[in-house]
C-alpha cells in the first residue's frame, strides 16, 4: 500500500474512531476543507460545508450519551480506493455498519449503507473533499438520531 493510500485509509477509519468517541469538533476537523452531503446531488440545505456546517450536522442529529458518546460502532469495510498522485486527488467507496447498545437498547445492527467520498491533498495531507452518505437498511436509530 503506497502510503497515500494508507493515509487516506486512515482518515477514513479515524472518521469512525471520533464519531464513535463523541468527538464532533474532530470529526467536523477532518472537513475543514471538504463536505458532507446527506444526498447525492441534493438540494443546498443537505450540503453541509466546512469544519462549522459539519460540526452543525452532527450536533442537529447526533444523541450523545452522559458518557460523551453516542454508544455506536462505526465499522468501514470494502474500500475501494483510487488515487490519482500526480494531481493529489483521490476517491473511493466503502460500506458502513452501524452498532449500537445503551442501557435501554441491547446491542444491534441500527444501520447499513455506503458511502462515496473524494479527498485532496494540500501541502502534502489528505483530505476530505466530500463524503455522499447512503443508507441501504435502517433499524431501530431512534436512541442515535434526534429526529
């Protein structure tokens, strides 16, 4: 693996690693230069811009615990990575499985999807330069998300 693809690979799974501690200005970090889309293609209010939108997304939708977490694990498999070093570009595809357990709600698969994410690199650090998130199969998100 050349180590832009380890990069960008660890930037993904450090995605996971922060969500799942409840780090939300972190993750909002990781899009300082880049942005989440809630749908591919969407209308302006589902792009959410920057480190401050990001940040904002997640606050909206994100029940975090008396433990500072949201009580999920973010599991990212089937990367399909491709990296075009010359232009310091990148994109890829991956699948999402989302677990959860909180005092009321034993331990269960809460959601499935997919996302489509392009990275950047500038001065020599990759970064995200959009993530598309897809939900494939929905369970019971109603202890994870706000609405």
């Amino acid at each position: 693996m050349t180590n832009s693809a380890q990069e960008i690979t660890n930037l993904i799974y450090r995605y996971a690693e922060l969500l799942d501690g409840g780090d939300l200005d972190g993750v909002a970090g990781l899009f300082a230069h880049g942005r989440i889309c809630g749908v591919e293609n969407g209308p302006p209010e589902t792009v959410f811009e920057g480190a401050a939108g990001v940040r904002k997304m997640y606050e909206m939708a994100t029940r975090i615990y008396d433990d500072g977490t949201p009580k999920t694990r973010h599991n990212t498999s089937n990367l399909q990575l491709e990296i075009d070093e010359a232009q310091g570009t990148a994109h890829s595809r991956s699948y999402y499985c989302v677990t959860q357990a909180t005092p009321d709600l034993p331990l269960q698969v809460i959601v499935t999807g997919h996302y489509k994410d392009t990275f950047h690199r500038l001065d020599g650090v990759w970064w995200f330069d959009s993530r598309i998130m897809f939900v494939d199969q929905v369970g019971d998100v109603s202890h994870h998300l706000k609405f």
